[in-house]
C-alpha cells in the first residue's frame, strides 16, 4: 500500500483450512449451483497488478507451495506440498483495492483480459507442481478453483486459519 | 512485503460474511468449546508490528467502519456501519510473516503484551463506534473478537469474501 513505482505485480493471501467449498457456476432457472471443493489444505485468494507478466508466475508458485504456512498434525509448520494438502485457488481483484476517502479504488489491478491469462497460467503450474509431488508421495491432493470475474461463493472450515499475506 | 524503515505498524485483512463462527474457548476434560458468532458482517484480521501505538487506533478503526468494503443487497458498496453489518475481530499473528527461504518469519510483530494492550483497545473502539451508529439505525448489529495469543479455529459463510487489505 505504501509502494510507489516499483510495487508489487501480485499480492496473495493465504489461509489454511480443514474444508473450503466455492460456487463455480450460479444457480440458473434450469440448473442447480454448481460448486468445486477441496478438505484439508490452502486457500489463495490471488490478484494480479499492472505490469505483471508469465515471468513471475515459476517463482510465485514455488514459494507459495514450497514455504512452511501449515500446521501439521504433530504441530510443526511445514508447506502445503508436504502436509501434504490441497489447494483451492481464488481470483480475488478486491485485493487490488486502495483506498481513497472512503471509496475504494482499483486502478493499479492488471486489465480482465491479461488477468484471465496469468490467473489461468497460474492455476495450471500449481496443478502441475502439486501433481508431481502427489505422485511422489502417492498422496490424494487436488487443486481446484474459481471462475475469473465471477462472484466468488465460499465456504470456509478452519482449524486455524494462519492468514498470510505474500506479495511478489 | 517491500517496505522498510517506515512500513506499517498494523496490517488488515477484511472478509465479507453471511455468517462467521470463532472458537474463543478449546474444549477441555469437563467442559465443550465455546464460540462467539456473527450473522451479517464483516471479519477483520489484525496483526500490529513493532512501533504501534495507541494513537493510531482512532484512524484505523473509523477507516475500517466507514470505507465501503461491503456489498448491500441492491449491490451497492457501503460501509459495514451503513451495511449494517456485524463485526468478527480476529487477531491473526501470522498476518506479520515475511518468508525468509521456506520459513517464515515473525521479527517484525509486535510483543506480545503491546499487542494484547492495542487489540483490547481497538476492540473496544469498534464496540463504541458501532454501538453509537446502530443505536442511531435500531439495527442490532453486535461486535464479537477472538481471544489474543490462542488459535483462531474459524467458520466462514460468505456471499463474496471480497478479501480486502488494508494498512496503517
């Protein structure tokens, strides 16, 4: 929020959780609401700046999976691939947001269309990095997410939530 | 995450709820877990770092109740003062981490007994702002917070977390 210039290009917020459901689809005339959820593992709500591009995305991923934000059973902090957990990812322009009197703003956030993009991107790294680790420890993780641009449903169960804020 | 010198002293996260349960006390031999709940409302993580002060309470908690970070039914932002909504006050230590390789880190949080004192202060302002706005609207609109330094096992049902970040 204080940055000027060289600011981030993308701000991450991460909670941990026993079980985390979110609508994909709404419900229509004709059709139920559609829903994706995952038990134990992490919730990251994601947002991408002005000027963010596919170079960041190797380096987020890593150190988002990688960094010790969950809490094992026997209570020692260890990184979502080695829990090993699940990850829900969320789209979440508002994280963009900056106040100004008492609107909010969200002029530095990256336009819908590279959003679409990078977010998409981002999912199927982090689809690819938790698959090869769970198939190295033959464990049954998955990643599931949102639909960019839509309202974002969710239902959240926690033993803690341990939010963390991570900006790259 | 890229400031230094002068950063923040308190760092927010604000989610939208419908409903939102904490865990204020575990089970124990002879006794269940207790809960405070909110309907309505919205869930304010808190962490404060070395150098907070008392005197930047009034600003944070009257930006935090009047900047529209909420979704009225006719869609329109508004404030939570204005929603009316309730609030869930969560103190959320791990909001201070900086990864540091794969571990992250806390140096930047305040101490523990600094941080006990502003978070009771900072709860009992936001009971005083939001009891005088709803007495004002004869909403029952109700403040419920956490307990400092103990696990916050939380329950989240939103509508739109509409995760917001803001620091002081």
């Amino acid at each position: 929020m204080t940055e000027k210039g060289s600011g981030p290009v993308a701000r991450t917020v991460l909670q941990q959780c026993l079980q985390a459901r979110l609508q994909v689809k709404p419900a229509e005339e004709n059709s139920e609401a559609q829903f994706v959820q995952i038990d134990r593992g992490m919730v990251i709500y994601i947002c991408f700046f002005r000027g963010a591009t596919d170079d960041i995305l190797p380096k987020m991923v890593s150190t988002l999976l990688n960094v010790r934000l969950c809490e094992s059973d026997s209570g020692k902090m260890v990184s979502v691939l080695e829990l090993p957990g699940s990850l829900l990812i969320v789209p979440q322009a508002t994280l963009g947001g900056k106040a100004k009197g008492r609107a909010m703003q969200y002029h530095n956030n990256i336009s819908k269309e590279d959003g679409l993009r990078l977010y998409g991107a981002f999912v199927s790294l982090c689809e690819k990095e938790l698959a090869a680790a769970a198939s190295a420890a033959a464990s049954e993780v998955t990643v599931k997410h949102g639909t960019y641009g839509n309202r974002q449903v969710l239902k959240l169960d926690t033993n803690g939530p341990y939010t963390h804020l991570m900006e790259f």
